[in-house]
C-alpha cells in the first residue's frame, strides 16, 4: 500500500518508486511533483530548444531553489541535475 507523503509529494507512488531505486529525498520530491504535473521532459536533448523562461518556468515547478539567479545553461543543468 502507497503511503500518504503529505501535501508537498504529488505522486506518492513515483516518490516510493524513486526511494526505492536509490534517490535521494529531494530528487524523488522534484520528480514525483514534475510528474504529477506533467512537466517531465522525457527527451532531454529538447532542454536546450527552450526558453529561459520556459526552463525558470519548469525548474519553479520541480522546486529548484536559486533558479532566479541562474542563466539558461545552469537552468539546464539545474534540471538535469543527479
């Protein structure tokens, strides 16, 4: 049975799938959340396509924190971030 992570994880099931599989409590929270939204770029190569605004826009949803103080290649690498 999936627990209830509270109100900050928006995919319990991915969050306890993500722990389970070794990542860390932030990273399985940023995934879960960027899931449960929809904004999980599954082709990583199109990062580079987009916006600055459209990479703040994504990295406020997954919950990176500095993201206003980023350019667009740390956003990217911010996004992609292990």
């Amino acid at each position: 049975m999936t627990k209830d992570h509270g109100p900050t994880i928006k995919s319990d099931k991915v969050y306890e799938d993500l722990r389970e599989a070794g990542a860390s409590k932030e990273k399985a929270a940023r995934i879960a959340n960027a899931y449960a939204g929809g904004t999980i770029d599954h082709d990583g190569t199109h990062l580079e396509n987009r916006s600055k605004d459209e990479l703040y826009d994504e990295a406020k949803e997954i919950g990176i924190e500095g993201r206003s103080d980023m350019d667009k290649d740390q956003l990217i690498k911010a996004i992609r971030k292990d």
